[in-house]
C-alpha cells in the first residue's frame, strides 16, 4: 500500500497521508511525494480544490519522521529538514483551495501542514502542537510564521516557545482551527464544506484566495494594487455573466471555471 493515497472525487483531489503505523509522521519519500503531487495539481485547471487527511484514528500527522531523522547524517540533515518545509510550502502555494481534514492529533510538521491549508477541520479530541522546542529543535517549515498569522504573535509564543499540546476545544476557541466536530461528524462537515465551495465561481475563490495570500504584510497601496489585479481576473469570465444572469433571474449560477 502506498504511503500516500490519492483519489478525485468531484472535482476535488484528496490526499491521504497513509502511514497510521508511524501516525503518518513525514517521511522522505512522503515529503517528495507531496511536493510532486501539488506540481501536477498546480497544472490542472479543472481541479476545484484538494482535501488532506490522514490514515486511522490515532493521528492526522506526527510531524517529521523522528526515527527516520534520528538515522540522517549531520551533512544530510539540512536538506531534510529543507525537503519538509518544501512540501509543505508546495500546498501552502496551491491556487486552489485546500481543506485539511483534521482525523485526529497534528504535531510539529504535521500542524504545519494544517496551517498551510486555507480551511482546518479537526476532529473532537484530538490535540495539537508545535513541539520542536522539546525535541532540541524548532519548528522549521512555516509554524514560527503561519502561527502567528492565524492566532496572533501572544498565543503563538506561547504555544511555541513552550512547545504545548493544547485540545481541540482551545484550538477552536483561538482560531487555530475553523471546527472541530465528533468523528461520526467529520465527513458530513467537509462534504458540507465542499458543497459551500461548489457553489462559489473558481476563479473567483482563486482569485480572492492569491489576493489575500499576496497582499499579507504588505503596506496598504500595495495590497490594494494586488487586489485590483487579482480582481481583473473575475472580469471577463463567463462566470460573472452567469452569476449575474442567475441572480436576475432568481436561479442558482451555473459555473463552469471560465
Ligand atoms: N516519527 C516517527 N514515528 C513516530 C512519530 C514520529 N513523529 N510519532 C509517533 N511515531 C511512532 C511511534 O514511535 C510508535 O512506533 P512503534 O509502534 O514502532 O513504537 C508509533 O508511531 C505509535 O506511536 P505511539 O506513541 O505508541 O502512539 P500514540 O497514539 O499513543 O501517540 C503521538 C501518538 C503522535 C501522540 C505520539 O507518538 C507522539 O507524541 N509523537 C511525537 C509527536 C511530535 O512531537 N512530533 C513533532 C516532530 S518535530
């Protein structure tokens, strides 16, 4: 069985981390595995968006492979470390949207997997946490810079400087997650999820997905000349005609992602 599991299932690219012994902790050949796959999604115009979860109950993802890594010569280590943060920076810069279907606890690189997609779903009891100051390291591929964005520096200092585990409930209460539902509710929330996205014009949720990520940190004038350029992308479609023919006509659009 391999390690990673792709399936499309209507217009959406699922990918299964597929190693539940290990609680899909990151291994070499998964992290070349993810940044081929989202070079191949980054060419498919037809895909709508792409979910990742993990195999089993236990986890959604370890982080690194620390037996794997524990086996690394000192002259290898950078660039294992560097092959993780790429992966994970390749799902950070899909144009699609990308939903992480939290099947349970997430630590080091697999929490910085989470945050690197655009919506988290995690399930009721699980937990989560950048633990690399335990570990003698730190986190290293976007957790110091995406925790902050998403919850604020106070909050990430304190889960990262601290290296703490927090539950679910805290992770919805800061915003660290988008839901947290029992597992018997985890499927039915991301097919809702979907459905919402289904509904929306692709170029538009592309479009408005590159403006915020473009436009983040930069001074004012900047941000809004980025937003009028991703913008001018919904102009000319298909899409806008339809979504304004739909609403005069009092029907639901018909998008086609043209
Ligand atoms: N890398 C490699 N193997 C890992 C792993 C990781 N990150 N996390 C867990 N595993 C392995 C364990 O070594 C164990 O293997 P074994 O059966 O050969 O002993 C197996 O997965 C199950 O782990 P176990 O701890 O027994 O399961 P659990 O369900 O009780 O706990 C975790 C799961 C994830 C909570 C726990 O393993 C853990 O805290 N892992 C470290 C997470 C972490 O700090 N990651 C940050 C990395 S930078």
């Amino acid at each position: 069985m391999s390690d990673i599991v792709l399936e499309e299932k209507a217009g959406f690219l699922w990918i299964t981390l597929n190693r539940p012994e290990v609680r899909n902790a990151l291994s070499r050949d998964v992290n070349t595995k993810l940044a081929d796959i989202a070079a191949d999604i980054d060419q498919r115009d037809d895909l709508r968006g792409v979910v990742i979860t993990g195999a089993g109950d236990k986890a959604f993802c370890a982080g690194a492979d620390l037996k794997e890594r524990k086996g690394v010569s000192a002259a290898e280590t950078a660039p294992y470390v560097n092959a993780i943060a790429a992966a994970i920076e390749s799902i950070a810069a899909l144009k699609q949207p990308t939903i992480c279907l939290m099947n349970g606890s997430a630590y080091g690189g697999g929490l910085e997997l989470a945050m690197a997609c655009d919506f988290r779903i995690l399930v009721e009891g699980a937990e989560v946490g950048l633990t690399e100051v335990k570990l003698g390291i730190m986190p290293g591929a976007g957790g110091t810079v995406r925790m902050p964005r998403l919850i604020g520096e106070a909050r990430a200092k304190e889960l990262i400087m601290l290296g703490r585990r927090i539950p679910a409930a805290r992770a919805l209460e800061i915003g660290l997650v988008h839901q947290v539902v029992p597992r018997d509710k985890l499927r039915a929330a991301v097919d809702g999820l979907i459905a919402e996205l289904a509904a929306c014009a692709p170029v538009s949720v592309t479009s408005a997905k590159a403006s915020i990520e473009r436009s983040y940190g930069k001074g004012l004038e900047e941000s809004l000349s980025i937003e009028h350029e991703c913008y001018e992308r919904t102009l000319f479609t298909e899409d806008r005609d339809e979504g304004l023919a739909a609403f005069a006509e009092g029907r639901p659009p018909r998008y086609q992602g043209r």
